[in-house]
C-alpha cells in the first residue's frame, strides 16, 4: 500500500468511527448537540482532551492556509471543514492525502 492510499484510509477511519461514537451518543441522549459539548467539559481529563483537540486543529488550520497559499492546491482546504465538523483524526490524513497528490510540471 502506497504512503498516499494509507492517508486516505487513514481519513475515512478517522471520520466514521470517531462519528459512530458522537451518533450513539446523540441517538442515546436525544440529539442534543449542547449535552454532547456540556460532556467534553466533565472533568479536567476530558476539558484537556478538548483543548489538546482544539490546538491541534487551529495549528493545522494555519498550517493548510498556508501551504495552500503558496502551492495553490485550492481543493486541499476541504480538509478545514473535515477537521471541524468531523474531527482531527479526519481532517490531518485528509490534508496529508491532497497534499501527497503528484505535483504536475508547469507548462
């Protein structure tokens, strides 16, 4: 398996089953968004797994707008979206595989 495919097995790892837990969740608690958030807030172990969570993302985030501003590979912002409503553990493998995509030569 190539370094490229494994990124992408990585990313669709990382968004279904990370989502199994957050829909088992909400499908046990009433679809209620604010309780599943009021929950990564219940102790001090889970407030630093948020925060650990958020850091990661937001450095990411930089990190993406600005590969992205100097390579141009405009479709590898999809990963900003990916990591936010999916989580982290989409959205770097997800960033990883656009950016592994082949570099073409300019014309």
């Amino acid at each position: 398996m190539s370094l490229r495919a494994l990124w992408l097995v990585l990313a669709l790892w990382g968004a279904v089953h990370p989502m199994y837990w957050f829909v088992t969740y909400l499908a046990g608690n009433g679809w209620d968004f604010g309780a599943m958030i009021d929950a990564w807030y219940v102790n001090d172990s889970t407030t630093g797994l948020t925060w650990d969570l958020t850091i990661a993302a937001i450095t990411l985030t930089v990190w993406i707008v600005a590969e992205v501003a100097v390579r141009r590979n405009w479709v590898a912002l999809l990963a900003i979206p990916a990591t936010f409503c999916i989580g982290l553990s989409c959205g770097l493998p997800l960033y990883l595989w656009f950016r592994s995509r082949p570099v073409q030569p300019a014309p």
